[in-house]
C-alpha cells in the first residue's frame, strides 16, 4: 500500500513539470511570433513612408520636365543665359495646384542653376526640393533634373521636411536629357 502512495505523489510532481514545460514552450513561440509580426509591422510602414517620399520626388520631377521641355511651352522656364542676355526665369511656376517660386541660383562654371520646392498642398505626399542644371554646348542644352522627396514635411504655407522626425526618409530621382 506504501509503494502505491508513492507512485502517485511522484506521478503529480511529474504532471505539474510537463505542464510548465509545455506551457514554457508556448509561451516562448508565441513571444516569437509576436517578435516576427512586429518587424512586419515596421517594415511595411517603413514602405509606406518610402512611397510617399518617391511619389514627391517624381511628381516634382513631372513638373520640372513639363516646365523645361512641356508640350505647348515657349521655351523653358530654366534658360541658360549667354553674352548679355536677360534672365527670362519665370518668378513661379504652378504645379499640383501650388505656385511655386522658381530661383535662379546663377552660373557657377560653364552651368546654369535653378531651384524650387514642391509641395502639393490638397495632398499628403510628401515635399521636395528640385535642382535644376543646364549647360549649353554647340546650340544644344544638356539639362540635369535631380528631386529629393521626402516623406515627413511641416508647414501650413510652404511645406518643408520634417528632421526632427526619426522616421524620415529621403527619394531621389534624377534625369539627364539633351534638347534643342
């Protein structure tokens, strides 16, 4: 009868540790899981985020292009001014329902430079700074259009990137073309 007793109080000790050993095992899935769906969950706003920045970086592109190189444009909005010409750079341009003020940052070298902020104020795609470089070369322009999208901007007026956000990120698209 003694033997019988035994058995059984060192058949519970051994239900209660497989128990927590189960029970453990669980647990340390489901933190791992739990670990994998929170990375997803950042990567993936992360992606967003990058989206919107790419989306201002090719939108203010699209602009600088249909500016410079537009169907039903008279010239160009960035000329490359030679001799004693006068600057005919517009002051502003309108693109995605924003006027936005074109600056000529002059000639260093044999090149022309311009500059303008994108920021499309009916949207939340982000903002951008463009910056234009014309060259002029035996009656043909070699132009390079470079955008910085960013994702994060501040501002009611003029929107600007946000750098005190630690989630903001950066897009650049350029294009270099040769016209006439």
């Amino acid at each position: 009868m003694k033997n019988i007793k035994q058995q059984k109080n060192k058949d519970q000790g051994f239900v209660i540790l497989f128990a927590m050993l189960i029970s453990s095992i669980i647990l340390l899935m489901t933190s791992g899981i739990f670990n994998v769906v929170q990375k997803q969950v950042i990567l993936s706003s992360y992606a967003r985020e990058s989206q919107r920045a790419f989306y201002a970086a090719d939108a203010a592109l699209e602009c600088a292009l249909s500016y410079d190189i537009g169907p039903g444009r008279e010239g160009t909005a960035f000329p490359v001014i030679t001799g004693n010409e006068e600057n005919q750079a517009p002051g502003s341009i309108r693109c995605g329902g924003s006027d936005l003020s074109v600056i000529d940052l002059g000639e260093i070298g044999e090149a022309q430079f311009f500059s303008f902020r994108y920021y499309n104020p009916s949207d939340e795609v982000g903002c951008a700074y463009i910056l234009v470089k014309k060259t002029e070369e035996g009656g043909f322009y070699d132009t390079q259009i470079t955008a910085a999208g960013f994702n994060s901007c501040i501002g009611e007026v003029i929107k600007a990137p946000n750098f005190d956000d630690p989630t903001l990120l950066e897009r650049r698209l350029s294009i270099t073309y040769q016209a006439q």
